[in-house]
C-alpha cells in the first residue's frame, strides 16, 4: 500500500467573476522516501494543490472534498482542529513559496526555529536552542548564525534557515513550493543538494512543487504534470522526459534548453484556460496538435501506462 495516497481532491474558490476550479480531481501516489515533481505552467493549480494538503484554506473556498491517505490513514475525516494538532507541521510541513521574506525581521532566526519545539515539545528555551543549532548543522549553516537577524542573512542562508523551520518537528512529509525561485543558479545548485542530501539520509518524502520539469529531474523520482487544475500525466521521471505521452507534456520537455545539439526549445501556442469557464472536453484541446471532435466533448479518463497514467483520448 502506498505511503501517500492523494484521490478525487478538488479545491475550488469563490470569486466575483464565478467559481475558480482550482483543484480539480487530483490524484497520485508516493511510497515512503519517494520524491514527487509537481510541475505546469504559472497558474495551473500546483501551489492550491500544496494548500490541499496540508489544508490551508483561503476564506474564500467554496469546496474542499476528496481522499489524503497518510500511513493508511484518511486526513480528510481528521476535523480541523484534529488536523492542526496531529498533522500540520507535525507530520506533513511546508516551505513555501518566496519562503526567505516569510521570516520574522526583529527575531532572532535560531528563535524563530527554535520556538515550535517550545510549544509542541514542552522544551525550554534553551535546550529548544540548541536543538536548532544542530538542524543549522544538517541544513549547512555555522550554528552561531542562530543568535543572528533575517536581514543579516543571505538569500541562501534564508533559504536554509526555512528548510530547517521544516524539519524541527521531524515531519514525514515535507512538500516544497519553488523553494529556489527566488535565488541565483549557484545557490540553487546548493540547495537542490541539500535537498537530496537530506531526502537520501532521512528518507523523507517530498512533494517537489515547480513550473520547471529539468529542475524536478534532479530530485524526483516521480513527475506529475499539472494542467489547468488536473494531472494530466504521471510517471517515473525518466519516462516522462524521455518518452512523454501527453501533448502538453511534449510540449512541456521540448520547451526544456538542451547543453547538446542544435535543437532550438519549442514553445506552447495559446494560454492556459480560464478555470473559471474551463472547456468541457479535454482543457488542453484548444492547444494541441492533435486534437479531435471527440476531445471537444468529453473529459479524457485516466489510461494507466507503465508506472503511471495519462489523460489524453490518444490512448484510449
């Protein structure tokens, strides 16, 4: 049985041009230390999908339904109360995105670590300190930076003081939205590593949140393309960049620089639909190549391939 079970999820918010369809049938699995790449154009549902999971909700939301099987265990029927206390930060946490400006700018960042363990562990300040001094250790940073301010930081510290915030409570799953986006190439390496490193020693699994599929391929073991609220293809990474099934997922490789050959990146004619009004057949048929009548009027299903499936009406 997989260790994360994520079915039939639908997040919509209610806005004042209609219902934004937000999260629309999602679905996939992960077994323990696995590593999930999350990616899609800007706006397609990848970070609504994060706030799925870990059930932070807008005011704004008008539905919430679906299955979140953790450990054999259904978050769903977890109340929010129950949810907060058991599982957020605990069991599933986050870093998200334009994580570096999230932090506090007058406390200390070894505080700001350091509290969580204050209030969830019943630890005192100064053993809670120490405790972040040593995750300061794992993330790559000297533990003396715990005594310093945000602004005293590079972007790249920041990003290791968050990355540790996510792992104080020892969660089982931590899901990470664009946590490089906000850095230069260099120190995105570094933290991609860090980000390896740790999966590969604390077997922790991730949901790895990107409109970057070359990115995902550094750290996923599997990839999920994300288009207009849905998965559309899921597979182990190397069928995907070597063999994409679904249209946009070709699109989405070949759009992909190559250091090799003089093959120049393709790009993606149109916009992604309005998921206000989303078409009613296949939300990817206004753009693609090799769309027909029947992709106009109905919603492809899942067809499983390999280690995975894909919504496309090619392979029915």
């Amino acid at each position: 049985m997989p260790y994360l079970e994520v079915s039939d999820l639908h997040l919509y918010y209610e806005t004042v041009r209609g219902i934004v369809r937000a999260v629309d049938g999602v679905e996939f699995m992960l077994e323990k230390g696995e590593a999930l790449g999350l990616v899609g154009e800007s706006g397609c549902g990848k970070s609504s999908t994060a706030n799925a999971l870990l059930r932070l909700l807008p005011k704004n939301y008008i539905e919430y339904r679906g299955h979140i099987i953790l450990g054999r265990h259904d978050l769903m029927n977890l109340s929010d109360d129950e949810f907060r206390e058991q599982i957020r930060w605990k069991r599933i946490s986050m870093i998200f995105q334009g994580a570096m400006n999230s932090l506090n700018p007058v406390l200390r960042v070894g505080f700001q670590v350091a509290e969580p363990l204050m209030i969830h562990r019943n630890l005192n300040k100064e053993e809670a300190l120490r405790k972040a001094s040593e995750l300061f250790k794992l993330v790559g940073l000297p533990s003396e930076l715990v005594d310093r301010y945000p602004h005293e930081l590079s972007g790249g510290m920041k990003q290791r003081v968050v990355i540790s915030m996510a792992l104080v409570l020892n969660p089982e799953l931590i899901i990470l939205d664009e946590p490089t986006s906000a850095l230069d190439v260099s120190i995105q390496a570094q933290i991609m590593n860090l980000l390896k490193t740790l999966k590969n020693e604390l077997g922790i699994t991730m949901v790895f949140i990107t409109h970057d599929i070359a990115l995902a391929s550094d750290l996923s073991d599997k990839v999920a393309v994300m288009y207009a609220g849905q998965i559309v293809e899921l597979g182990f990474i190397e069928d995907v960049l070597h063999k994409p099934l679904h249209p946009y997922s070709q699109k989405l490789v070949a759009s992909v620089p190559l250091l090799k050959g003089n093959k120049k990146p393709e790009f993606i004619p149109g916009a992604p639909p309005d998921l206000v009004a989303p078409p009613h057949g296949c939300r990817f048929a206004p753009r693609c190549p090799f769309i027909k009548e029947k992709c106009m009027v109905d919603p492809p299903s899942s067809h499983l391939v390999g280690g995975g499936y894909v919504k496309c009406w090619l392979y029915e």
